[in-house]
C-alpha cells in the first residue's frame, strides 16, 4: 500500500536559508505540528502548521507537511492546494511531485496522476516509491505491461519493497500468470507477513487456481488482518501517546501476535514487562508467543514469571503443566501445575484434559479417567 511520504528532517532545515521574524515561536509552532503528526492528531497538526506559516511563509517543506496531514483526513483540495503553494517555492523536490500523484490517485485522476509521478522520476529517477505509483496508475488503466516494467524498475531499485513486489503479484494475477503472481505475493508477504492486502491478493489466486483448503486458511488470516487492522493503528497510537503504560504495551503485544509479528509481540511484550514487572498478563503473554512458535523452554520460564506476579493465574498452570509434557520431561512438575489448574479453574475442560493426559504419561489410571469424564462433562456445558 502506498504510504504518504514524510520527510524527517533536522528542525532548522524546514525553514530554508531566510531569516525568521520570530524565530523560536515559529519553531515552537512547528514542533507542535510534528508531534500532533505524529500522533496521528491531524486537525492539530494543522493548525500549528499553519501557525509556523503565519511566521515563515516560505518553508516549502512546511507546506508539504500540512498537504500530508490534510491528505491524511481526506481533505485532498487542500492538500493539493498547500502542495502547489510548496512546488511554488521548490519545483525540483521530487516527493512533492509524487504526494500530488498520491493524491490525484487517490481522487481517481489517473491522468494527472501519472504526470505527477513522471515528474518526481525526473526529478529523482533513483527512488523508488515513484515507480510504484506509476505502476498503480498503470494497472488501474489496464495497461498491464507498462504497469510490470514500473513495479520491476521499483523492485530494482529496492528489492524489499513489498509494496511495489505486491503490485508486480496483482499484474500477474490480470495476465492470468497465476504462478509468477504466486511467487510475487509470497515474496511481498515475506518481506511484511501481515500485509493484509497480500494475503486477500493470495486467496483470490489460490481461488482461481481451484485451490479451496489454501484458499480458505488464507482467507482466513486475512479477516484476521482485516479485523485488527483498526486495533493495530489504535494500538501503536496509544504506547505513542502514553510510553509509559505498561498495559499499552500488553495490548500492542497481543495484536501483533495476532499478526504473526512474533518478533515485534516478543519485543513489546519485553517492554512492558520492564515498565511493569508485575504484569502477571504481560510474562503470560510473553509465554504464550515463546509457546506459538515451538520455543517451550522460554514459555515456561515466562509462565513460571506471570505465577511469581499471580500465583492463581490457572491459565499458566496448565501451560506450563503442557510445555513439560511436550518436552517430556519434569512430569512430576508438570502434574502439580496440572492439577493447581483445576483446583482454579474447575469448569475449564481444556485443563482436565491437561490433566488427563499427564496422568496417562505418569501411569495415574484412576485419576486420568476421573479427569476425562470432567473434561467431557464440562465440554457439554
């Protein structure tokens, strides 16, 4: 997906060479406005942008960053409007050039978009993201060789793109190269395993290639994604604006993992545990991502944690008592945990199969058939 390019920037390099009549209010203004921004505050952004205008009216930079954050609400006559008054100041800065052909792509004018986008080539013809808009205008226009030949010169340019590989997948996908297209959607979901848009690009080729158990499981990750989309923006948001919540932090974890960004939930869960090393949640958490992804030794030595914080959390028992059993190892360990869980949670029926099959391991005939008609009793319920 095409993303609105920001230029980050050194403070005093938004307003050129000329002398500011004010100086630090300009610049108090401006850090305002990027850091409304970057909290995704995009009316407030636009105020003290435009305050910084008010001071310094000849700032194309400024004037590009209030035509992202008005594009960012969908206003796109302004946005257009304060993206001219910026070319205006600085015709040869090619990211204004492709943030006007972001946004007539996004209005539909193709046409107009598609200058654009030639225009910031010219400008810069060793970056990347131009290409990758040209080739959305040709794909959107039918035009699927010219589309191929700008997603390939973008992939050369960055062979991690996986926007641009995404947009080589779908001209595939119009040519019927149904393989090829394969390939390139995978490699897109390689580089970024929870593009949501490549997994519904994949599920619609495996469709097509009468591909139905692929084609399900993928489009059931994808209404994962889709569903979680909002959540993930919210998430990230909020350990933004609060990065000091710990639960922030938790919250984000859990949507990652949802994701399958292991490493990201991994890393988030980290965090918050070292803002709250009582977040019993968090250790569980952590624990569970280990357990996903078949490092058992480090979820019990995080579920063993959320206990140190939570004595009574049963969930934990029971999965620690489950990473034993899978490492065969620590039965008796894992026969307390088992039956710690239980006592917790006594209607749980996933627990007193736990249990049962810890007794069946351990040779507790009697208790494992005790433990198994509670499983099936409370499966009923």
């Amino acid at each position: 997906m095409l993303k609105y390019f920001v230029l980050f920037i050194i403070l005093f390099g938004a307003f050129g060479n000329t002398i500011l009549s004010d100086v630090s209010t300009a610049e108090k203004h401006y850090q305002r406005a990027t850091t409304y921004h970057s909290l995704g505050e995009f009316e407030q952004a636009i105020s003290e942008y435009k305050k910084t205008i008010a001071l310094e009216p000849n700032s194309p930079i400024v004037y590009n960053k209030l035509g992202v954050a008005y594009a960012e609400l969908k206003q796109y006559d302004a946005a257009l409007d304060a993206y001219r008054k910026a070319l205006a100041l600085s015709p040869i800065m090619a990211e204004l050039h492709y943030n006007v052909g972001l946004v007539h792509l996004k209005q539909g004018d193709l046409r107009h978009a598609a200058e654009a986008f030639e225009r910031a080539i010219a400008i810069d013809a060793e970056w990347t993201d131009p290409y990758t808009g040209l080739g959305e205008v040709y794909l959107k226009q039918g035009n699927f060789e010219s589309a191929a030949l700008a997603y390939k010169k973008a992939i050369r340019l960055n062979p991690k793109s996986a926007s641009a590989i995404l947009g080589l997948g779908k001209t595939y996908t119009k040519q019927r190269r149904l393989d090829e297209a394969i390939t390139a959607v995978k490699k897109a979901i390689e580089i970024q395993v929870d593009n949501t848009e490549a997994h519904y690009q994949l599920a619609q080729i495996y469709i097509k290639r009468g591909e139905k158990e692929k084609a399900a499981s993928t489009m059931a990750f994808f209404r994962t994604l889709r569903q979680t989309d909002p959540l993930l923006e919210k998430a990230e948001m909020w350990v933004k604006k609060y990065p000091h919540d710990a639960r922030g932090y938790n919250n984000l974890g859990i949507v990652y993992l949802a994701r399958r960004r292991f490493a990201d939930a991994v890393a988030i869960y980290k965090q918050a545990i070292s803002l709250d090393p009582d977040l019993a949640t968090a250790h569980y958490n952590l624990g569970h991502a280990y357990h996903k992804h078949g490092k058992v030794d480090l979820a019990i030595a995080a579920y063993q944690q959320a206990l140190t914080a939570d004595t009574a959390l049963a969930i934990a028992h029971n999965n620690i008592a489950v990473g034993y059993a899978e490492l065969k190892t620590n039965l008796d360990k894992a026969l307390l945990h088992a039956r710690t869980a239980v006592r917790l949670a006594p209607t749980d029926a996933n627990y007193w199969d736990t249990l049962a099959e810890i007794c069946d391991a351990l040779g507790l005939q009697d208790e494992a058939q005790h433990a198994r008609e509670k499983q099936e009793a409370y499966a009923d319920e």
